[in-house]
C-alpha cells in the first residue's frame, strides 16, 4: 500500500518485500525492506504507528501484525478499485481532502494521456499485457 501513502505525501517506515515479486522500486523509497515471508524483527524495529494490509495477508499474519501496531485489513470489495483504496487510506490517516486532491489530479492525467495518445496514434488500437508469473518463464 505503500504507493497510496507515497500519494498522499506519507513516507512509510518500511517497503514491503516479497523475494519472488520484489517491491515497487519506481517509489525510489529510502526505508528499510519488510521481507513479508520471513522474520517479524525488522517490522519490530520500524515501530510502526498503523500497518495496512490487503486480502494477501491471512488471520495469523494479521494477528501477529496487530499486536505490533493497529492493523486494518482492507475490505475485499475494494481490492480492484484503486481510487476507492485510496480514498479508504486516506480516511484512515486523515487526510480525506488530500486523496479527493489526488484522484482529481490522477484524473487529470488521464484526460491528458488519452489526448496524447489520440494525436500520436489516431483511431489504432493497444494491447497492453501485463503478466505476474513470479518464478515462471
């Protein structure tokens, strides 16, 4: 969720980790990694105020989690909706206003970008494939 906060101008104490997915280098975050499938030290030793999870955490996990800090499990409902995710982080760190500010500048961009896209390719069509096969080839 880390992205969500970035948005919203919050540096998280720490980037999740995954060793077959990575992170997500592109927020070129400063902090230290959370290898999600190993140790609890180091989400220990962030001291962490709030912890926010999605459905890939299950109930143990998000029970070791809530007894270092206050943890919220997103909703199911909301996990393929990306302006309702971050408008649900957004209330939770109270900053409601700001994530209204930032959907409206995202949907901003995306008049732009359909616009550019328009004038560089008229009326052709894109595919883009996006694919998650972890260690597979």
């Amino acid at each position: 969720m880390e992205d969500y906060l970035v948005a919203l101008g919050i540096t998280p104490v720490v980037q999740w980790y995954h060793p077959s997915w990575g992170k997500q280098d592109y927020l070129d975050l400063n902090v230290p990694q959370f290898d999600i499938t190993g140790s609890i030290e180091a989400l220990l030793d962030a001291s962490p105020d709030l912890i926010i999870v999605d459905g890939v955490v299950d109930a143990a996990k998000y029970e070791i989690y809530s007894k270092i800090a206050p943890t919220y499990r997103l909703p199911e409902n909301i996990l393929q909706n990306p302006p309702e995710i971050l408008r649900m982080i957004a209330d939770l760190v109270n900053q409601k206003e700001k994530g209204e500010e930032v959907l409206k500048q995202y949907d901003q961009k995306v008049v732009d970008a359909k616009e550019k896209l328009k004038n560089a390719i008229g009326d052709e069509t894109v595919a883009v494939i996006r694919l998650n096969v972890g260690t597979k080839r």
